[in-house]
C-alpha cells in the first residue's frame, strides 16, 4: 500500500497537467477516453512488486456511452497437487503414499460505473457491484497398515460461500489512446458462510461423522487495489 500511494499521487499530479494543457492550448483533438460500444480489458500493475504484472481474474467493461459502463470481474482457478509422503520399497514391505491437495475458486463481480466529466484522458468515475465468491477444497493422505493402504480425506475445511456489495470510486488516465492506468477505492460489506466439513475415509469400520458447520462472518470496511490497474480499450 505504501508503494501505491506515491504512484497514485504521481499519476493525479500528471492528470491534472494534462487537464490544464489541454484546457489552455486546445491542441487535445483526439478521442482517448472510450465512447459507446467500446469495451475494455484489464490487468494489475505493480513496478515496485515482485510480481510486477498479474491478473486476479478477467475484468472487461462495457461501454454503453462515455459517462456509462457495465462492469463484470470473473475468475475461475483450479489447482490440484500431490506429494508422495512414502517411496515404494519391495524389500521393506513399504507401499508408495502420497497426499493430494486441491481447491476450486469461482469469483463473480459484475457492477456498474458512472463516468464524470473530467479530461480528455482523465475519466474519474464511481459506482457499485457485487461481490460473490465460492471455494471447495480437498485434502487426501494415504497411510499404511500392514500391506494395506488407506487413506483419509478431509472436504471443504476452509471452503466458503461468500456474498457482498460494494462502493467505488476510482479513475482511469489515458496515457495514449486505448492505454490508461488507473486505481480504485472502494467501501464494502461481505457475508462469509463457512461450508460444512466433511471427512470420509476407507479404513475398516470407520463411520462417516456428521458434517461439522464452522460457522459465519460478517465484515465491513474500506478497501483499495493492491495495484495500479492497466487497461486496454478496444
């Protein structure tokens, strides 16, 4: 956050230049900001990170005029692993174990945007959207007794169902036509509904327990952009 600050106040202090040229020598002709039927698409930027360009899922826009904007952020990500726990040893008597990890995310945003005035590159805006997220998770490990393999599995233990709303503020700077930086600010309220955990297992006389509920949370508050946003209208 303290790496965004200074690059927000450089990229405001360079808007507002732009606005005072424009405005006392007439020379900016070109249409840089998006007009209806337009869309545009956008990463995260972030020079001074590690990862200095990343995506947290697909956001586009869609332009019904120049003041007016549906939004919609959309991620789907899946990742499965495995690690093997125990080699095979004939000679030991030892089986190959292995644990297996996974998760799927599925992330929905769509919102709307209100573009004000501005410049020609500078478009600030605010607006809302709504925030739904859901995650499964699965944890499995094998173990050995004797020359069986079992294994025991555990579903959901930090799975949730999540559901919000959210305020916006932001602003894009064109930079060139159809390239502009931009960030966002924004206040919101989520509800986080914990999934039931389940646990399941092969082993001999093992019974299936009811699923454990861990509850609920509520949460409200501002919020920022970890990174400067980088755009491209088309």
């Amino acid at each position: 956050m303290k790496k965004i600050i200074p690059i927000f106040l450089m990229l405001l202090s360079v808007s507002v230049w732009a606005q005072d040229t424009s405005t006392e020598e007439g020379r900016d002709t070109i249409q840089f900001r998006p007009v209806a039927g337009e869309k545009t698409l956008e990463l995260q930027f972030a020079p001074f990170g590690d990862d200095p360009i990343s995506i947290n899922g697909i956001k586009m826009r869609w332009f019904k005029s120049e003041r007016k904007a549906f939004r919609l952020t959309a991620n789907l990500a899946f990742v499965t692993s495995e690690d093997i726990m125990q080699q095979e040893d004939d000679d030991l008597g030892l089986k190959e174990l292995a644990s297996r990890n996974s998760y799927l995310d599925i992330t929905l945003k769509p919102g709307f945007e209100k573009h004000l005035k501005g410049t020609n590159k500078l478009s600030p805006y605010f607006g809302g959207e709504a925030d739904l997220m859901y995650r499964r998770t699965k944890e499995k490990g094998e173990f050995q007794e004797g020359q069986s393999v079992y294994y025991n599995e555990v579903i959901n233990e930090g799975g949730f169902f999540r559901v919000g709303l959210n305020a916006i503020a932001g602003f894009d700077f064109y930079v060139a036509k159809k390239l502009y930086l931009g960030a966002e600010v924004g206040y919101g309220v989520r509800f986080r509904k914990d999934l039931s955990v389940k646990l399941k297992s092969n082993y001999e006389d093992f019974e299936e327990p009811e699923p454990a509920n861990d509850g609920f949370s509520f949460v409200a508050g501002a919020f920022t952009e970890a990174q400067i946003r980088l755009g491209y209208t088309f």
